[in-house]
C-alpha cells in the first residue's frame, strides 16, 4: 500500500515535468514571459542562475508541494480530483505572489513582460494543478483495484 505522501510525490514530479514543458515552450518562444525557473532562481537570492531555479522548481514541485497536496487530498474543498488539484495549485500561487511581494525583491518581475508573467505563472500553476489531481486520482484508483505497486516485477 503506498500511502498519500507517497502518492503526491509521484503526481507531483508527473505535474513538474508537464509544467517544465510548458516552460521550455516558452523560453524557445522568445520569452513571452519572464522565464519561471529565473523567477525562482531570483526569489531565492540567485538571480540569472537558471540552473538553480529549474532545480529548485523540480524540488518544490515535486516534493514539497507534492507531498503536501498528499496530505491535503482529503481535506480540499472540491468533489473532483482535478478541482481539488487546481484550488491546491492556486493556493501555492498565491502564496508564492505573497511571498514574493513581502519579502522578495522587487525587481523579480522587472522584464518586458510586466503583468503577463502573473497570468502566465498562474496558467502554469493552474495546469500543474490539474495534472497533480489527475495523476494522484488515478494511483488512488490503481490502489483500490488491487493492481501491482509501480515497478513491481510480474509474479510468473
């Protein structure tokens, strides 16, 4: 039996790498907006260290907020997972804007792209959270089925 904490890592880590694609998309597009992985980078006193930031961004979306919404899951005031996955999502973004506005720097969000970045990380938060209660559901549902654990060799 893999327990919740467990099951929200694994979503998380599936949503990071959805979101990670999103990203990459934009960063070969110009750099519609300011790229997420420079913005985390800049929150955490590393500014143009796009390296830090993507490795910061797989660790938090993977293993903090990832075993967070674990914990949260059952608690979240929506019916569906995808909901409650989105509102979980929006919640981190939130946080993260109060975040930077109260204690961050103010010239995180100095580029071109002004406002758009708010909405783009939104978007991007919004989709994480989508594919976060997706994939927790659907280790949820594999569990009640009795199907073999991730990895498991066949018993033949």
């Amino acid at each position: 039996m893999m327990s919740r904490v467990k099951k929200g890592i694994i979503a998380g880590f599936v949503a990071t790498v959805a979101v990670s694609v999103l990203e990459l998309v934009n960063l070969f597009l110009n750099h519609l907006f300011d790229p997420f992985p420079g913005v985390v980078a800049q929150m955490f006193g590393m500014p143009g260290n796009m390296a830090a930031g993507w490795a910061i961004h797989l660790v938090m979306g993977t293993v903090v907020l990832g075993s967070l919404f674990g914990i949260a899951y059952p608690r979240l005031p929506t019916a569906t997972p995808i909901t409650k996955g989105i509102v979980f999502a929006v919640g981190a973004w939130v946080a993260m804007m109060l975040f930077i506005t109260m204690v961050g720097d103010y010239r995180t969000f100095t580029g071109s792209s002004g406002f758009g970045t708010f909405g783009w990380m939104l978007a991007l938060h919004m989709v994480f959270g989508a594919v976060l209660g997706n994939v927790y559901a659907r280790l949820v549902e594999r569990e009640k089925r009795g199907a073999a654990p991730i990895g498991a060799a066949p018993a033949h």
